[in-house]
C-alpha cells in the first residue's frame, strides 16, 4: 500500500544546505514548505516556484501558526543563523511568551535552541535532523583525502579534541586550531570561516595548523550539527594549515565529492574521527 509522504517543513537559514533539501524534496516527491528567515537566507534559493514565507527571528510564533495551516507534520532547522538586529529580535506575542518562559537558558545556543525545539513538538510537529532524511551528508569515519596526517598532525588532532571537548561542554564553539601543540584559536560567535582567517595570522613557521571540528557533547544531533564545505577548505589553504579531522558520524560535509577534490588538489588532509578513539 503507497502511502503519502509527511509534509516537511524547512526553517532555512544561509548557506547551501535549504537548498539541498529542497532539491532532496523535489526529487523524492516529498510535500514541503519553507520558513525563510529575512537577513540569513539566500533570496537566489527561496525562489517564487517554491513554497515559503519570509520572517524575521522575532515572529517565530506567528511562524508556528503557518506551520499547523500548512499541515506540516515534521520541521528541520537548516542553515547559518547571524546575530540579530534589534529589529529582527522585536517579538510577536508568541515569541515574547517564549523567551520569557525560557529566562537565563537563552544566555546558550544550545539552551535556546533545544527550548525552541520544545515550542515546536508541544504543537504536534516532529522536530528532525538533516542526517535523518539526507544520511550521505554526514561525515565518515577514516581518511578521506590521498594526503595523510604525520605525526604532529595526529598530535595537534589529539590537542584539540582534548580543546575542542572541554569548550564545547561549555556551549562556546564547536572549531579549534592546533599548530605545533599551540591552540592558535578557538570558535566564539564568529564562525569556523572567520576562525581559519583569524589563525592564518597567528600561525608559527614550519608545519601549519590543524583544524579540529566537534559535535559538543550536549548538542542535539537535530540542530546546528558541525559542517564543512569548499569555502572551509579554501579558507585553510588561503590560511596556510595542513588539514581538518572532523566528528565522524556526527558532522556534515556539503558536497562531499568537491570538497575532497579540492582537498587533495591543495594537499590537505581531511580525516573523519571518533573523538573516543586515539585518532593515530
């Protein structure tokens, strides 16, 4: 017996990966509707043949609402959130309601986000992760790339999941940059792109730096999962590091095909880790 498949909804931020779910939408023949969030997502993808509408961050409640009128059954939250403008922020009465209830858990990603994910399922939508509908784009475990780490790399990659652990349990950043045992940076509010740019100024002579990207230990795997993508490997080459180790099973990698050509044409190394595993 075929059986209709649930209506996704997509609360897109930047990047590619709205449209990749999209097209994955399309091809499977899977109903959808777009929650486009203004300033974040990219007006070249929401295009007028696809189902959407635009809101600010403040008007989630009324977003809610469009949600149960289209009868969506599921929700994936996809894409780069920036920080928001005052005027972004200013609430419907739903959103105020909400952080008003939420209080000192918003001072975290990870504390607001997992309360929005509430917000969500208590009106009967099922909050999902990318990996559960597209599971190619997460990250597999082993070397990726024809270049190996050496032996300091493996160290460096040791230094930052020690790092990249004790930061992420924190709620800070998911990145860290390891040069020579030296931690040349860590990920703030700033992004892994800005990080690699920032360390490329830091880094010391001989064997460049190792960027180390981890899912935090509390992180819900349906939000805000680590990812890379072409411009991460642009960034570390233009940076002049040598490689990424990334969380296995736990991470997403956009394009994944583009992204380790382009690592082997620069040199790099691209290895997928499991942080409990000694990564040598």
């Amino acid at each position: 017996m075929n059986t209709q498949p649930t209506k996704l909804g997509i609360i897109a931020g930047g990047g590619i990966l709205p449209r990749l779910l999209i097209e994955h939408c399309r091809q499977t023949q899977r109903p959808y509707f777009v929650l486009a969030i203004e300033n974040n997502a990219d007006k070249n993808i929401i295009t007028a043949d696809i189902p959407h509408q635009w809101i600010r961050i403040g008007q989630a409640g009324s977003g809610f609402k469009t949600m149960a009128k289209e009868n969506v059954s599921e929700v994936i939250m996809i894409g780069t959130i920036h920080r928001p403008t005052l005027s972004d922020l200013v609430p419907d009465l739903r959103t105020a309601a909400f952080f008003a209830r939420i209080g000192l858990k918003s001072l975290g990603d990870d504390g607001i986000l997992r309360a929005l994910i509430k917000e969500i399922e208590d009106e009967n939508i099922r909050v999902v992760g990318i990996h559960e509908v597209m599971p190619n784009l997460l990250v597999k475990q082993g070397l990726l790339t024809k270049q190996k780490p050496d032996k300091q790399a493996l160290a460096d990659i040791k230094r930052g999941i020690e790092v990249g652990f004790a930061l992420g349990k924190l709620d800070v950043g998911q990145s860290v940059i390891v040069q020579q045992g030296l931690v040349l940076g860590v990920e703030g509010i700033e992004g892994t792109d800005e990080l690699i740019k920032r360390c490329g100024t830091y880094k010391r002579n001989g064997a460049g730096g190792v960027l180390v990207k981890l899912r935090k230990p509390q992180q819900d795997m349906r939000i805000d999962l680590p990812t890379i993508g072409t411009q991460t490997i642009e960034n570390l080459y233009q940076s002049g590091m040598r490689g990424l180790a990334i969380h296995a099973g736990n991470a997403l990698i956009v394009n994944e095909q583009e992204v380790i050509s382009l690592a082997n044409k620069y040199g790099l190394f691209i290895q997928g880790i499991n942080p409990a595993e000694d990564p040598s």
